[in-house]
C-alpha cells in the first residue's frame, strides 16, 4: 500500500480532454513530449483538482467546478499568482507553470502548477507510519509552526501587498459571510440568526499586525515527505488566501480541529486526525500558537465561533450547489447535517464564553 496521495478516476460529468490539454500545454511549456493520461484527485470540496501525467513528468491542473458562474469565488489568476509569489518568503507552495484565462478551452479558467508527491493526511494516520504520541505531538506542532511562519511572512517583499484590505478585515468577513450564508440559503437549512448576532455584537479590533491568511489550513492542504513524515514540504489550496487578520486564520483552522473528546456527532465530521493520540487539544493548539508567535489571545471563542460560522457557509454553498442539481458528486447530500451541527457546536461555545 502506497501512501502518497493518489489520483483515481475522473468522475462523471467532470471529464477533461485529454487532447486539447495536451495541445494547450505544450504551446506553453516547451519540453513536454508524448501522451498525457489524466486522473482526478478525489479529495477537495471546491475547486476540482486533476492530475496529467506525462513520461517523466506529473502536472497538476485546478479549474472550478462546473456549472459555477462565481468567478470571484474560483480565482484561478489570482491562485496562480499567489503560488508564483509568495514561494518567496514561503518555500512550501507548489511551483505554477501555466494560467489559462481562454473558458473555450476546457470550459472554464484552469492553471497547471508541479505535483508535489508526498503524503496527505486525510480523517485517520495511517498506521505504517507508526506515529506514536511523541511523534504525532511533534508533527502538529510541526503543522502549527508553518502556520506561524506563514503568518510572519513578509508580504510586502513578495509583491503581495494589494492581495488584500487587512483594514476592516474582522468585519468584513463577518459581514460577507452573513450575506453569502443568507445568499445559499436552502429550505432546509438552520439561520444561525443567535451566533450571527453574537459574532456582531462580539466583533474585535482587527489585529495590529496583519499577515497573509490562508483561510484553509488543515492537514489534508499540507504535504508530508514521503521518505520522512515528520517534515512537510508543500501547502496546498491558496484560493482563498488574502492579508488579514491571523487570528482570524487560526479560527479558521480550530473549526477544522476534532479533538479526541468531542462526541461522535462531531468526530464523524472529522477530515483530519486531529483526534490521534499526542495531538493537541484546541486549548493547548492556541496556546502553542500563541506562544510561538509571541501574541497573547484572549478572545479566542470569538475566533472559534467565527470559524465555525465561516465552516458552515462554505458547507452550505457548496450544498446549494447540490440541492439545485449543479453538481452530482453525491457527498455533499450530507452536507446539510454538517451545517446544523456547526451551529450546535457554535452554540455552545458561545453558551460556556466569557466574552
């Protein structure tokens, strides 16, 4: 059994083809030869992620869903351009090679970045990697210390200073969040109208010292070595990343966080082993951030809240997309029930907060 991440077959109605692909890309990359086979990553709920395969050579190749109309949503210039930059200052984003803009090609604006081979947690640790609990809590530490360093990046000296507004960014998010929750609303849907109203009235001042955010970082965004994998080597998924507030980021991650304790509801939510022994609780994940970063965080159920709330209304977008028959990927059905949980479990920290 392999454990790098692999490509499976690509699903129905998410066909490329394969020569007009290979057309493409040798107009843009001189030295690629032969015939390229294409395979589809199953992972990721967004944008959809391909592998081509040339003799000696493995590219990646991310589009948008099809059927999304939201170009501001699925940004393939701006991820391009991100990858390209920021590897200046953060040697663990993939090289990008190519940026299509022609929709007439494949059906929708695509960018071709290198595979960077190695493993990819995903809910469980697989057990030949034989990570005990020292060597599991060393590795979430390690994943904790490229999100720090990921957040003392120079942003400025890689060419990214107008990636984002960091000015009004805490309230920007919850109020853009609130509008594309309400904008996906389905029938079936909670409103979330008491942790909406708690994460307005609870708002704090954006942090004075802002950073790229990911907005995505959990550990099946991160690669591992496969011949060492204590040591990670690539992050993944940068659609989303902009200058904002950290903390902001780190509630991003801590809704992904199932701890050991949480109930079963909430572990089968699980995409990460989080919950293996020797990593980090929530509590003792902000304080390892904290004290690594140097920041003192007191408010960290409004971050958590946040998290959640953010958590829900990509769920939900997603969901909506399903619910009105844009997509047939049969996973997001249960997406609906993630979201009415997310809820619960904002509903209790905001019941058991002190803010």
């Amino acid at each position: 059994m392999t454990l790098t991440d692999q490509s499976t077959q690509v699903r129905p109605g998410e066909e490329l083809d394969a020569a007009v692909i290979d057309a493409y890309l040798k107009a843009h990359m001189p030295g690629l030869s032969g015939a390229p086979s294409i395979s589809q990553f199953p992972g990721g709920a967004s944008n959809l992620t391909y592998l081509i395969r040339y003799p000696g050579q493995e590219l990646v190749l991310r589009r948008p869903p099809f059927g999304d109309k939201a170009r501001s949503a699925h940004d393939m210039g701006r991820e391009y351009r991100i990858l390209n930059q920021l590897n200046q200052g953060f040697p663990f984003c993939p090289k990008a090679y190519a940026h299509c803009t022609d929709a007439s090609i494949i059906g929708g604006e695509f960018y071709v970045m290198e595979r960077v081979k190695g493993i990819i947690l995903r809910s469980d640790l697989p057990p030949e990697l034989g990570l005990d609990a020292p060597r599991a809590e060393a590795l979430c530490k390690s994943f904790i210390d490229r999100l720090v360093q990921l957040h003392q990046v120079d942003y400025t000296a890689c060419g990214l200073a107008d990636l984002g507004k960091p000015e009004g960014y805490v309230q920007r998010q919850i109020e853009g969040w609130t509008a594309r929750y309400i904008k996906a609303l389905t029938p079936d849907a909670p409103r979330w109208d008491k942790v909406i109203a708690w994460l307005h009235e609870k708002m704090p001042a954006d942090h004075p010292r802002p950073a790229i955010v990911h907005n995505d970082y959990l550990f099946d965004n991160v690669i591992l070595d496969a011949d060492n994998p204590m040591r990670i080597i690539g992050v993944l998924d940068w659609e989303m990343a902009t200058i904002g507030d950290p903390l902001m980021d780190l509630g991003n991650s801590l809704a992904y966080w199932i701890e050991a304790s949480d109930p079963a509801p909430v572990q089968q939510m699980r995409r990460q082993p989080s919950n293996a022994a020797g990593m980090l609780t929530r509590r003792q994940f902000v304080a390892y951030y904290a004290e690594r970063a140097g920041l003192a965080i007191d408010n960290v159920d409004f971050y958590y809240a946040y998290g959640l709330f953010r958590l829900a209304g990509i769920v939900q977008q997603i969901y909506y997309r399903f619910y009105h028959g844009q997509t047939q990927d049969k996973r997001f059905a249960q997406f609906i029930h993630m979201n009415a949980l997310l809820e619960q479990m904002s509903l209790q920290v905001i019941a058991h907060s002190s803010l």
